[in-house]
C-alpha cells in the first residue's frame, strides 16, 4: 500500500498534497478497477501520514479525505453440506482442488493452482505458500 501511495505521489511536497489530489488519486485508482475496500485502507494510511506529518510541523493542516462506500459484503456462499455435495460431482482432482480452495479459502488462481510438489509436504500433511506468492504478500503454511 505504502508503494502504492508513492508510486503516484512519489517526489510530490507533502504541502501540495491537498483534497484535489487525493481525488486525483481515487480517480487514479478507480480507472485501475480497485475496489472501494482497498483504495479505503490506502486512503487511511495517506491519512495517517499526513497526520504524523501535521505532529511533526512539517504541514499546518491536513486535507479533508472521504473514503468511498464500501461494496455490500459478499453473498451465495456455500455451506459445509452444499459444497460437500458438488465436490462429491467433481472430477477427483478438480475436487482436491475446490476443497483445498474452499477449506482454506485460498484463492483458485493464485494460490491454489500454482501449487507445485515442493509445497506440499505429505509426510508431515502440509501445504505451504511462500513469502510473496499470497495477496497480502505473507506465507502461510496449513
């Protein structure tokens, strides 16, 4: 988020950052096809810097910033028994790979079918996403 922040206001004087260019910046974001949850959170951290920046004497005031409203929360969502039920339909490995999806709620694309042998480990019944490769950039290991 950080890099996001300044990938746009990069080599910008904090005191120029005023309320027409944080509308820049969710326009920016906005034809990117981010979704309002995210420009939130990276609205709060350039909210935050700036309100470090004000405690700090280095700006006088801090722009009024208004996030966006959020998407309505998801819906459609399997139950255990449902999907236990389609899965019983699938192919054998589609169905390993919906139950690991669906188990762990990792993503389809990018977590679960990249997986490659060297992350799973049978022996000890794990499966492991590297540093870098989760959308939040995190490991895991299940």
């Amino acid at each position: 988020m950080l890099r996001t922040l300044g990938r746009f206001f990069g080599g910008w004087r904090i005191t120029d950052i005023d309320a027409a260019a944080v509308l820049r910046y969710v326009a920016e974001r906005r034809r990117q096809g981010k979704a309002p949850a995210t420009i939130n959170i990276e609205l709060a951290t350039l909210r935050r810097a700036l309100r470090l920046s004000q405690e700090l004497g280095h700006i006088s005031s801090v722009p009024i910033i208004r996030t966006l409203r959020p998407a309505p929360p998801r819906q459609g969502f399997f139950e255990a028994d449902e999907f236990q039920a389609v899965a019983a339909e699938l192919p054998a490995d589609l169905a390993l790979v919906a139950r690991i999806a669906y188990t762990f709620g990792w993503r389809l694309t990018d977590e679960v079918l990249p997986l490659t042998r060297s992350q799973v480990d049978l022996e000890a019944g794990t499966l492991r996403l590297p540093p870098g490769s989760t959308k939040n950039g995190d490991g895991r290991l299940v």
